[in-house]
C-alpha cells in the first residue's frame, strides 16, 4: 500500500458522506418549502380541510425522491 492511498481512501468516503448529507438537507428545504406553500394557499382560502397542505407535501417528497435517485444513479467523472 502506497503513503497516499490510505488518504484518498479517506477523503474519498469523506466526500461520499458530504454528499449524501447534501442530499438530506436538500430533501428537508424542497418537503419544507413545498409544505409552507401550501399551508400559507389554505390559511389564505380559509380551509377548513388542509387539502392544499397535503398535496403539495405529497408532491414535495415525490419531487425531492426524484432529485435523490437521480443523483444517485448519475455516474460522476
């Protein structure tokens, strides 16, 4: 084993886990965001049902699931 490999090794699984930390805090701000839209479209409409806070968290975590697994599966250079 060379001197340097152990380091590559080491910043290597140090960028995997920057990475996928990114990513986690990426899916936090698009649910988040996505959310307050539509808590902020009910409480305008005066909802009794927060029907508009439901779909677009739904639609926040399909989005963000989207984001992650294509991140994923594209191949980096």
């Amino acid at each position: 084993m060379e001197p340097g490999e152990n380091f590559k090794q080491e910043k290597k699984e140090l960028n995997a886990y920057a990475k996928y930390s990114a990513l986690a805090f990426q899916m936090i701000g698009i649910i988040g965001l996505f959310t307050f839209a539509g808590y902020k479209i009910d409480e305008n409409r005066n909802s009794k049902q927060p029907i508009f806070t439901a779909i677009l968290s739904l639609a926040g975590v399909f989005i963000s699931l989207y984001l992650v697994i294509r991140s994923i599966k594209t191949p980096k250079n």
